[in-house]
C-alpha cells in the first residue's frame, strides 16, 4: 500500500452530497432508465447517479429498480448467501454513544468481559452448530492486558476443534487502530476488518456521540486507510440506518468507497446494511431520528448493489425473518444465523440486559438453512478466497466482471454438503440435498464435472476441499 495515511475525512463533501440530492428531484423516468440500464453492465454507478434512483418512487420505477438489482446480485453472486455468526468476547466500552446498549454512562447494563476459557466454550457451542466463520465484536474497551485480549481471543478461536468442525475464517469488528495495532491484528490471520462510520452526517456523528475517543469523527472514517497501510486489504464499511437521513448516508457511503478505491485501488470487500434497533438504556434507538420504512429499506439495499456491485453486502438479524428474505434478491450476499449480541450468549442464551441491540430474527441455524435452501439459495459456508490468496486487488479482479461466482459456486456447494451431512436435522437434510442435485443439474459440463468431484470427495470423508 503506497497511498499514504491521511487524518482528516475531507472526502466525505457534504455541500456535493447536498447538491446532489437537490439535483435528483428533477429526473424523469427516462433518466432513471438509463442509470438501471448502465448499472446492468456491473460497473458500479455514480454519486449523482444513486441520488437519482434515491428519489424513485414510482411504484413501476421501484420495480423496474428491484428487477435490476436482482440481475446484479445473480450476476456477480449467483444463488450463494455466505452464512456466519457474530461472537460478541466483551461489552465493556469507554464511548458514549447514545444510541448503543454499550455506552459508558448506561450504568444499567451488566459489564462483561469473556476470559479465554469462556471464549473457547462460546466457539465450541457455534462449532457444534455447524459454523465456520465468525465476526469477532468487542465493545471499544479491553481488560487489563489492553489490545492484547483481542489477539488473544482471536488464537482461542482458531484453536478450536471439534470433530470434524472448526472455525476457519475469524472476522473482526473492534474501535479503530494505529498502524502498528492493525499489523498485529493482520498478523492474527484475520479475514475482513469491519468498522461502521455510523452515520457521515459532522453535526448528527456530533450529537450522538457524546463522549471517548469515538467521538473524533476523522479518526473513525480514517480507519480503513490505516487498516489498508498496515496490509489488511479486505475491509468493510457499514452505516447505521436510522440516525440520519438515509439518502444522505448512501451517498456518502459512496464516497467513502471511491476514496477507498481512488487510495488504494481496492474498494470495500463487504457492506454492512443494520437499521436502529432497540437497545437497553437508549432512548434514541427505541425512537430513530430519521427511521428507514421497509420498503426504503428494500430499495436502499438494492442501491447499494447497484452502485458498488462487486462488494458482498451483509444483513444481521437485527432485521426480521420477512425482511432478510425480501433482502437476499435485491442484493444481500452475507447473513448471520442464530446470533447472540451478549458477551456469553451462546451459552446462556439471549439477555437484553447484556446484548448491545435487540435482534428481530430469533431462528437457530438449522431453521434458517433449511428457509434459505427452500427459496432456492445455496446456504455457504465457505472461506477459500481468504486462505488462497483471493483477497484485495485479487478478489476484485475475480468480483467486478462476475468471475468469483465459478469459484464460489462450487465452493458454496462442498460446504453445504458438510452441513447437511454433519450437522443438518433430517428435513433440513433433505430440503439440501435437492437443491444440491437442482444446482448441479444447472452447470455446465465442464463446472459439473469439477464439482461433483468436490462433492464426491466430501461425501467420502473430505473436509475443506476448495476450488
């Protein structure tokens, strides 16, 4: 990485923003037309572009919208939705943020800090499930041994291994870091690095947190360029829904992924997608300043796939099981399953009073497979692309043009299979085992050929065989 490490968040342009948004209120259908026509070529879209299907509320437009953005999810994704599940370690926190359970004045919630030996009884239980990647969440604050717990914790993760199960990919959620905190965390073997803005919006990022060091909003949205410097090349973005409006968000968002991508040549490998949720001790969660309405919701997500088609866009179950489903057409690529947003909440089950929000999608794994399977997509558990090298530049050579999928395809495939054979209930299994033969049946000769040697090999005992 060469593009050196700026400090301040100067290329989130309000003022363009604004101009922008102005602007689009003025385009007809036959604008609109064009920019679904061009977002069909999967070369992403431009800022002035996604303001002006921001403004589309024409019910006809709004499918038309829909009917493009799930031409670009299958091109790019196919059937696929990565499964994963989040492992929240710690929920102490020195930010106050007044939308978040974790915030340091919210002297109601029950602090908690998991030691090592709870962290591997936390993974065993997901294991035991039929997990292979987490997303590794701690509130922005540690124990005694600092930064440390969270190098520590991700070894403990890693070196869980039951029967023929295992944790292959961690991914990591934690405040932002120095330069050198970010080349010990790469050094970890993580996979992606996530870290939410929030809300880009200066005065509202302002008015909502209120106090820690989360309060500097330029060293936040610098993150991911420290992150990028320090050699972690696959990162995601994400912002809060629901504290700002959500057309101002989406453009800013964009900008944030042209700076990336102007920096660095590599834009973000993932996009995160949470609305506001109820949160213990927040009034503001319980009530969003700007609330997202579920079909801006819908047509924010099928925006966002449009403009940066080549990025996986992840949805969690804060949302419902409805809302997850209407999202897996319009663009959402990644999902969690059975979560837990309470530091022990595998072991314990869910409770709100330790949990940073409420979630909308209670259904354990298994449920949610055999949901999923049922509508036709192919559950994945895969984690390839991270240990063969498919990362940063390399991954995005593969995702823009919509070549990923004839690796992730057959990938997707010889990791359900394992689910289905090592973990899987038995309606489960045979709701899998027909979409298998179904998706098979639709390759062609050759990437049939190739995967039902995949296949043959899981079935024999194989594990972890990649393409």
């Amino acid at each position: 990485m060469t593009a050196g490490v700026i400090e301040e968040g100067t290329f989130i342009d309000e003022t363009a923003i604004d101009d922008a948004l102005g602007a689009a209120a003025t385009k007809d259908a036959g604008r609109v037309r064009e920019i679904l026509a061009k977002a069909r070529e999967l070369n992403g879209l431009e800022m002035d572009e996604v303001a002006v299907l921001s403004s589309v509320s024409d019910p006809v437009l709004l499918g038309e919208l829909f009917a493009a953005a799930r031409d670009v999810k299958d091109a790019i994704y196919g059937a696929r939705l990565v499964l994963f599940a989040p492992l929240y370690v710690s929920n102490l926190c020195n930010n106050d943020c007044l939308y978040c359970a974790f915030r340091v004045k919210n002297t109601e919630l029950k602090r908690r800090a998991l030691t090592q030996a709870e962290i591997r009884q936390e993974v065993e239980l997901l294991v035991d499930q039929g997990h292979k990647r987490v997303l590794l969440v701690a509130g922005e604050s540690y124990p005694k041994q600092g930064f440390g717990y969270v190098l520590d914790s991700i070894a403990t993760i890693y070196e869980v291994k039951r029967g023929n199960g295992e944790i292959r990919r961690v991914n990591v959620n934690v405040a932002p870091l120095t330069i050198t905190e970010f080349k010990n965390l790469k050094g970890t073997g993580i996979g992606t690095y996530q870290l939410f803005q929030e809300t880009y919006h200066r005065q509202t990022y302002a008015d909502v947190h209120v106090g820690g060091k989360k309060k500097n909003y330029d060293w936040r949205v610098t993150g991911m360029h420290r992150a990028m410097e320090a050699g972690i090349d696959d990162v995601g973005i994400g912002v809060l829904f629901g504290l700002f409006d959500w057309r101002f968000e989406v453009l800013a968002l964009m900008q944030h992924v042209r700076e990336l991508e102007r920096a660095y040549g590599v834009g973000p490998h993932t996009i995160s997608m949470p609305r506001l949720e109820p949160a213990f001790g927040s009034d503001i969660a319980h009530e969003p300043p700007y609330p997202v309405s579920d079909v801006d919701f819908r047509k924010l997500v099928a925006i966002v796939r449009l403009a940066v088609p080549y990025t996986g866009m992840i949805m969690s179950t804060r949302e419902t099981a409805n809302i997850r489903r209407e999202t897996f057409a319009l663009g959402v690529s990644q999902i969690s399953a059975g979560s837990r947003t309470n530091p022990g909440g595998y072991a314990e089950d869910e409770k709100f009073d330790t949990a940073q929000f409420q979630l909308g999608d209670h259904r354990g794994l298994d449920e949610v497979i055999r949901d999923v399977a049922d509508l036709g997509y192919v559950p994945s558990f895969c984690t390839a692309c991270y240990r063969l090298g498919r990362t940063g530049m390399d991954f995005m050579d593969l995702a823009k043009p919509g070549d990923i999928k004839h690796h992730c395809d057959p990938n997707a495939l010889a990791t359900f299979l394992e689910y289905l054979i090592d973990y899987a209930g038995e309606e489960t299994r045979a709701v899998g085992d027909e979409l298998i033969t179904r998706k098979v049946g639709e390759m062609d000769e050759v990437r049939r050929a190739h995967t039902e040697k995949m296949l043959d090999q899981v079935r024999a005992g194989g594990r972890d065989v990649l393409c």
